[in-house]
C-alpha cells in the first residue's frame, strides 16, 4: 500500500475530527436539550455560532487563513441556509429519538440529487439510481420499525425541513468557495456574523425571555429563569466548542476531498450514533430498524463507491452537461463545512 502523500495524511486527520466531534455533539446537544431540559433551541444555535465566529477571529488573528471580505447580499443566502439547517437539525434532535435523527441525515445525500437534476439537469446513471433506491428502503424500514417516529408528525416535519435545508447549504457551500475564490475558513469567518445577527432577531421573537410578546407567551421557565448550574452551564458550552470543531472540520474535510467524501464519513457516524442511543438513551434496536439500517449503509456505500469510481476515471467529454459538483474537490469540496454541514446537530 502506497503511503499517504501529506494533502492525504492531512485529510485523514480531518476526517477523524469531523468524525469525533460530530459524534459527540448529537449526544452532547440530546444531553442538554432533553436530559438538561434547555429547550431553547434558538439561543443554543446563537451560542454555537457567536463561539464559531469568534474561534474564526482568534484562528485568522494567529495566522491560520487571511481574512477577505464579502458583501452582504453574496453571504447572506448561506448565512440563512445555515442558521436553518442547525435550527432544523436541534428541533428534529429534541422531537425524535437519536436513531431517526440520524438516519434521517442519511437522505441528504438523495435530497442533493434530486435538487441537482431539478435544477442542474445532472442526472444520476441507473446503478446510481439502484443504489439510492436500496437506501431509501432501508431507511423506510427503520423508520417504521420505531413506533415513536411513526406518530411523531412535528418530528418528520422538521426533519424533512432539515434535510432539504442541509442539501441547499451544502451545495452553496462549494458553489460559493469556487465563485468568490475564497477558502473554506474564509467562507465562515463571512457568514458567521450574518448567521448571528439573524439568530439575534430569531431568539426574542420565538423563545420566551421572560417577557410577554404577541408570539410568545409567559411561560414558567424562560430563558433568564431556567435554573441554571455549574454543570449545565458546562455541558452547554461543550456543545459551543464542539460545534466550532464541527464546522471547522466541515469545511476541511470538504475542501480537502469532497462533499460525497463527506457524506461517506457521516454514514460512520451513524453506526457510532444509533449504537450511542442504544447505549445510552435505552433506545430499542429491534432486527428490522437494524436491518433497516444496515440496508441503507449498503445502499449509501454503494452509491459512494460508484461516485469515487467516476471521480477516479479520465473524464469524459459531455458537452452541455452543467451543474456545480456539489461535491467535488479534487476541485476543492463543495464547500467546505463539512463540505460546509452542516450540523447539528
């Protein structure tokens, strides 16, 4: 076996982080939104990115990238996308249970498919075809196999909004790299501070602050009254400093290698995280929900390893084929956060 050139020793090491801490935030944020009972999902979000905007100023002060602006009107669309896909994702991890969270994540990678060949007329080979097909019956199987997302309507509607979110944002997130000729760090150290400022607009409008407003009522736990303490003021802020990693990782991972690469390296979290709920959350894994899940890794993997194998072939000429490689980076990934995504988780 050949050894590791340094860009891919390098991407190996991203991938293990993105793996790490994206694993760790969806048990972290399950731990402070359902065990904690810290039901502000909006100013949980606001806290991550206020950290991930300013971990950014403190990499770029060092020396880590160079800062290099953007206007508002080119950044904001991924700014939005953003703040909605982790809004979507928390709202979707508080309503399910960790297993349908996760293999709902799994139909992102189809979700980018469809939007492509909506959109960008970029359509899938059949054996591309089988291969999403066989995912999306394995994650019909879990998914009926777990009585409580059968009844859970809130629960599939925000996963499905996040979902949908998570694929625009993904695909922005390597289409802007390419367009305004900016890295991956540059990207965020842009949008942070837009995604921030809306979160701001977000969280008086939709959570209770202990002030009566026209959307939100009194409730008896406000965001100023929670009963905070030492450990879930911690388990809060590990969740900010994960989510810094896990943007971080995101987009390096996809700059380095490519957004397919990245969905790839999600579906190992998956098996990491549905074993996690199990574990820790005594969340039931009958035969079918685990045939299920393990038919749709064989469906995603399937599908992957067709993409690389294209991706690995000389490139054939297809006149009039366009679309951006909304996962490419041989090219730099589409876009680095994650390929930046997301997540949240």
């Amino acid at each position: 076996m050949a050894a590791l050139s340094g860009g891919q020793f390098k991407a190996v090491l991203y991938i293990l982080m993105n793996i790490l801490s994206g694993t760790c935030i969806v048990f972290a944020n399950k731990l402070v939104l359902s065990v904690y009972q810290f039901h502000f999902v909006y100013a949980l979000t606001l806290i991550h990115t206020v950290t991930t905007m300013v971990g950014m100023w403190t990499f770029a002060s060092v020396g880590m990238y160079q800062q290099k602006g953007l206007k508002a009107l080119q950044i904001l669309p991924l700014a939005a996308a953003f703040v909605g896909y982790i809004v979507f994702w928390n709202l979707s991890l508080q309503l399910n249970s960790v297993g349908f969270y996760q293999l709902s994540k799994i139909l992102i990678a189809p979700a980018i498919i469809l939007i492509e060949a909506v959109w960008f007329k970029k359509v899938p080979t059949r054996l591309e075809l089988a291969a999403v097909a066989l995912l999306c019956i394995g994650v019909t199987l879990a998914t009926v196999s777990d009585s409580e997302i059968a009844a859970n309507l809130p629960g599939l509607l925000m996963s499905g909004l996040a979902i949908w979110t998570t694929s625009i944002y993904q695909i922005w997130a390597g289409s802007k790299q390419k367009e305004y000729q900016v890295s991956s760090m540059q990207l965020m150290d842009n949008y942070c501070p837009y995604a921030a400022g809306l979160l701001c607009f977000l969280v008086p409008m939709f959570e209770p602050l202990g002030i009566q407003t026209p959307l939100v009522k009194q409730q008896e736990v406000t965001l100023l009254s929670f009963p905070y303490t030492p450990v879930i003021v911690g388990a809060i802020a590990l969740t900010a400093v994960l989510g810094l990693l896990v943007s971080l990782s995101t987009f390096l991972v996809i700059g380095a290698t490519s957004s397919l690469t990245y969905n790839v390296m999600g579906h190992l979290k998956t098996v990491i995280i549905l074993a996690g709920g199990f574990v820790l959350f005594d969340e039931k894994m009958p035969a079918k929900k685990l045939g299920g899940v393990l038919l749709a890794l064989v469906g995603i993997v399937w599908y992957s390893g067709l993409k690389m194998q294209k991706a690995s072939s000389p490139p054939a000429q297809q006149p009039g084929r366009g679309g951006p490689k909304a996962a490419q980076e041989s090219e730099p990934l589409v876009g680095s956060k994650e390929k930046k995504m997301q997540a949240t988780a």
